[in-house]
C-alpha cells in the first residue's frame, strides 16, 4: 500500500462518497438542515447567549465580584476537589473493567456490563437516597459510622461518593468497545518478545487506547463537575462547607440573587464549552494518529 | 532447539482441539504444520509457544522440560498471522521493542541495539522504510517486519502463524521463496502453520499433515505425497476422484468394469483413489482397462488442461493432462472417450465410501 493510499483511508466514513442516488433535492436538503438550525438556535445558543448576558448584566466588576464572594469561591474549590478525586478513581475503576471485559471471558460478565450502566439508567436522586440509607445516620451502616466518628452523609466524602457514582460509567464505557476490537494479539507479541505486564500495559497496552481513554476522561469530568441531582441528596447544602458549584446556584437563583447564580453558572457553561472544544480536537488527533490509520486500513481488510 | 511435544491434550469446551498428540521436531528444521481449519495445527503451535496451556502433556526445548513456562520466559520468536505489529510505533521501534524491554543488565546499549535493528532490516530488505508505520506498510512488507521483530530477540525456535496466509497470491508465492532462503541461511528451528498444501510441500523440511486434532502423518514433503498413510493425508494433499471399487484376488476394480492389475491383500469393496492426472484420455479402447466417459467442460487455461467428465455409472470425474496432448487429441465437450488409470491407490482397512 503507498503512502496516499494509507492516508486515504484515514477516515473511511468520513470519506464514503454521497452518490447521486443517495442524496435529496435542495428543497429537501435545505428544509432539513434549516429545522436544525432553528433548533440548535432556541435551545442551544439562545439559552446558553442568556447566560453570559445575565452574568455580565451588572458589568464585569459585579461579575468577577460575584465569583469572589467566599461561599462561591467554597462551591469552586469542593467541585474542583470532587471531581479531582471522582475523576482518577473512575480512570482507574474504567481501565480496570474495560480490560477485563475486553480481555477475558468470564461468567457474569454480561452482568457486569449492564452493571455499569446502571448509573445512566437510575435517576441521580435515586443513586443519592441509597447513600443515604446506606451511610446516613439512620442507615444500614450510620451507627457503626458513628461510633467511629466518620461522617459521610452531609459532608464532604457523602459528595465524593455520590460523584464517583454517577459518573463511573464514562470511561469504562469509552474503553471497552476499544479493547474488545483491538482483541489480544498485540499484548501476545510483547509476552513473546519478552515484555513484562507494566511493560506491556504502558508500552503497548496504553499508547493504543490513550485517545478514547482522554475522551472518557474529559466526559467524566464535566459530569463530575456538573452532577446536581445525587449530590444534592447528599449534601445538605450547607453554605461554604457542603455546596458544590451547581447546588450553590441553585441556592443563588432560589434567593433572586439572579447576578451572582448566573455568573456562577457561567463557569459550568464555559467548562462545557472546554469540553466540546477538547472532544472535537480529540476526535481530530486520533485520526491524524498512525493508530486511526491502523484501525481505518484494518478496516478494509487485510492488505 | 529441537522441539519434542508429548502426549498433548486441549480441550476448549466441548470441543477437542488436540487429542493425545506426539511431535518430534529436530533441530534446525522448517517444518509445517499442515491441516484444514480446526484441525489444531493452530492451537498446537501456540502450546509451543507458550499462548496457550495443554490441559495434559509436555512440551520440550532441547529435552528440557518447559511445559510450565510462561511465552515470556520460553524465547520463542512469534510471527502472527495478521502480524500484529505495534500500531503506534514506526518500523524501527517495532524491531527494537524486544531489545529495549529487556532488563536493563540484559539490555544491549543504544548504539547496539541500533545496530541489530539495522542488520535486521537490510535483512528484511526494508532499510528505508524505518520511519514508516506499519498502516502505511503493504501487507507483505508488514509481514516481513514482524519475521524481524521476532528475530531480533534471537530467539530460540522461530514459530509463523498462517504466515503468508493473508497476503494475494504473487506476494506470497516470494515470501514464502524468501522464507525457505532465510532458513537456509540461519538455520534457527522453524514451525509454520498452513492450510496451503502447496506452500507446505514446497517450503518445508518435513510436513506434519493433521486433521480433527490429530497427527495423520509426518514426513518430507514427497514422502507424504507420494506415500500417503491415510485417505485423508491422500484427499487433502491433491486433488482426487474416489471410485467405489471391488477387490478381487489381488486384482481392484473400479465400479466393476475396468480391471487395474494393481496386487492388494484387501478382497472386497472398497474405495479407489485416483489423481486426475493419473487418468489418461483415449480415443480408443485400452483392452479391458478402461472406462468410458462423456466430456462436459474443458479448462485451458494454465500449464495444465482440466477436463470435467462424467462417467458411464454417472459420476464426476477429474482429470488433467498436458496442453500438449490436449492439442493432440482436439477434444470438444459432449465428446464420448475412454478413460484409463494409470494409477491407483487402495488403502488397506478401509470399506467402500
């Protein structure tokens, strides 16, 4: 294969020729990408525009002011500390499971995929209420907590937890459909040349899945940093000690303090904005990657 | 490294990948492994490799006992079937992979693993394709650079998966010549796995014919075509027609009319194998040994003609002769001939098919 063909293949999806055949008249085509626009446009931008505006409504001074005020700047701080603990637990608890799942077969394994769902398909206050009945004081576990002196519910860990909860599927979901269809025979080859299992994970094992694996992570943080429902169930909203960014506007809006919820809220719009941005130029490196053109030219069939 | 396999047993399931199976591969060798798919040929390399765990049985290196060695400990170069190259590492890294993982008192110095990668790829003749990944490789470029990255660790026997198996037709039929030289040159012990007749008989030393997770034969490549053990060794190493036949007095005879003269202590029916080009078209009857058969399509294309023809009892039969004596004899379809064997093969213990 030369070279431009290599290249070519980069993206075969992306590249699959629109035929005559399988394409619509320009009435259509502009009808359907029109009922897109107008959409994105009222819920999507129009939204998203009214939330700068509003943060921005006083002047910047009130609006950095409104960041500055130490109950907001409490909320930054215990979101920024969730998500920093929520997120390395999910990387490992995700390749763990991702590599099992792609690597082995076992009973129960089919279990376990829909196991990791679950924090998708349960509602969030749901995954909240079992902390508490699991943790809380009048829960399974409250009286031993006590005794020890450990506080869950209402405090800091409570967060964590619940956190880590909700958005444990993120990257384990990313790796595995990776894993399964890179299969085992590269990690054969390392054993038989002489690699060690750290040697094989970081040196082949890890390279190859290092795309999907960022991927993951990037998702996982911005639902760690944005989780409402289970945290707010866990929490207590306790100003400056136990209130995250989102459960803090919450608070802001309820107090028609609209400047300051909507400054805060800004925060989480930009993360958002971030997120999609790192995604998208994710997506764009992967395929300029010699392993996307792997993947692509594997895809072909063999040379 | 001679390469003895004792008594290997694999189940997978239900399924019996190997049944008792013994192997005896002296040093130095190429050898294939040679079989239908799920025969275990595959599944059997891999033991040897150290992939896969017999359930009972002993593998051995040059007598010693390795059966408990993990593929990392065991120094076996590995060639997969669909080269499973480092995707992310350009040819040179590829090659160097085994070296550099290497403990480090183990390790060959950075100007000394340069210069093994180096000599390996003028070997693998890809000395400027270094910097090149292996998606922008072609397929038998690629195959070569997993023959090298295997090498490089010196490995102790040299085993090849399907080696040649997803390549087209022309860049195997040179791979596999390269491959035979390169053995030649280096000597190191080798195992490949095949479905290919014709790529076991023409590369290898000796050729272990396997069928439903047994051993049938083992031989060199025209011991085990010229002397077939088994039917099945016979049927999968060439085309053939089967007849019924019937052995009477040491005489056989297909169906019941033509009389081979071929001595057998069998008597009765059995089944008659015959290549297709050990049957000779005439035009005219050949005293009693013969029998007749209408041409229904001719094949001229390549070094041989093959003619497709049905016999007076009705069935197919096969034969090829030489562009010569097709031209000789100007045969035309739905043209009545004589069919002669010249050459038959009866095996023993075994009843009409």
């Amino acid at each position: 294969m030369s070279m431009a063909t290599a290249v070519s293949l980069r993206n075969p999806a992306a590249l699959a020729p629109r035929t005559a055949a399988t394409s619509e008249g320009p009435l259509v085509r502009w009808l359907l990408t029109g009922i897109v626009a107008v959409f994105l446009g009222l819920f999507l931008v129009l939204p998203l525009m009214m939330v700068f505006a509003s943060a921005l409504a006083k002047g910047v001074a009130v609006y950095v002011a409104s960041l500055r005020e130490p109950e907001a700047w409490a909320a930054i701080r215990l979101t920024l500390l969730a998500a920093a603990i929520a997120v390395p637990a999910n990387v490992v608890f995700g390749l763990a499971a991702a590599w099992a799942i792609g690597k082995f077969d076992f009973f129960g394994k089919s279990i376990l995929i829909t196991l990791i769902d679950l924090p998708f398909a349960v509602s969030p206050v749901v995954s909240g209420l079992v902390y508490v009945l699991l943790f809380g004081l009048q829960g399974v576990l409250g009286p031993c907590l006590a005794a020890h002196d450990l506080k869950i519910i209402f405090a800091v860990p409570g967060i964590v937890l619940a956190t880590i909860f909700v958005t444990f599927p993120f990257v384990a979901r990313e790796l595995i459909p990776l894993i399964q269809a890179q299969g085992n025979e590269e990690e054969e080859a390392a054993l038989t040349l002489g690699a060690s299992g750290w040697q094989t994970f970081f040196r082949v094992t890890l390279p190859n899945i290092k795309w999907g694996l960022l991927y993951g992570v990037i998702l996982c943080n911005a639902r760690a940093m944005g989780e409402f429902g289970a945290v707010s169930v866990v929490s207590g909203h306790i100003r400056g000690r136990t209130n995250t960014v989102p459960l803090h506007i919450e608070i802001l809006y309820n107090e028609y303090q609209f400047v300051p919820a909507f400054a805060v809220a800004s925060l989480l719009a930009l993360l958002a904005l971030l997120t999609l941005f790192i995604k998208s130029a994710i997506e764009w490196r992967s395929k300029q990657q010699p392993a996307g053109l792997e993947a692509a030219a594997n895809q072909e069939g063999p040379a | 490294m001679s390469i003895e396999a004792v008594g290997i047993t694999k189940r997978f399931g239900p399924f019996t990948a190997l049944d008792n199976v013994d192997l005896n591969i002296p040093s130095g060798e190429l050898v294939a492994l040679l079989g239908p798919s799920g025969s275990g040929k595959t599944t059997l390399l891999r033991i040897i490799a150290g992939l896969e765990f017999a359930d009972s049985g002993t593998v051995r290196f040059n007598g010693s006992d390795i059966t408990d060695q993990s593929a990392r400990e065991r120094r076996v170069g590995f060639v997969f079937q669909h080269y499973a190259l480092f995707r992310h590492m350009t040819v040179f890294e590829n090659i160097a992979f085994g070296l550099r993982v290497r403990p480090r008192s183990l390790r060959p110095a950075k100007s000394g693993i340069d210069r093994k990668v180096k000599d390996l790829l003028s070997l693998i003749q890809l000395e400027n394709l270094s910097h090149r990944y292996p998606a922008q490789l072609s397929g038998g470029q690629r195959q070569r650079v997993a023959l090298a990255r295997a090498l490089a660790v010196e490995p102790r026997v040299l085993l090849l998966d399907e080696p040649f198996g997803a390549l087209d037709a022309k860049v195997r039929l040179e791979l596999r010549r390269w491959l035979r030289q390169l053995h030649d040159e280096i000597h190191i012990t080798s195992v490949f796995v095949t479905h290919d007749q014709e790529e076991a008989l023409e590369v290898a030393d000796r050729v272990v014919v396997m069928n439903q997770g047994r051993i049938e034969q083992v031989g060199a490549p025209d011991e085990v075509y010229n002397y077939p053990a088994t039917p099945f060794v016979y049927r999968f190493l060439g085309n053939v027609n089967l007849f019924h036949g019937r052995i009477d007095e040491g005489q056989a005879y297909l169906h019941d009319a033509v009389d081979q003269g071929r001595g057998t202590n069998l008597e009765g029916n059995t089944t008659v194998y015959v290549r297709p080009h050990w049957l000779e078209i005439r035009r005219q009857p050949n005293d009693e040994n013969h029998f007749r058969a209408t041409i229904k399509h001719i094949n001229s294309a390549g070094p041989l003609v093959k003619v497709e023809a049905v016999s007076e009892w009705g069935s197919p039969v096969h034969i090829e002769l030489s562009q010569e004596r097709f031209r000789d004899l100007q045969l035309t379809r739905n043209e009545a001939v004589f069919v002669t064997p010249k050459e038959v093969k009866v095996f023993d213990d075994e009843p009409a098919a």
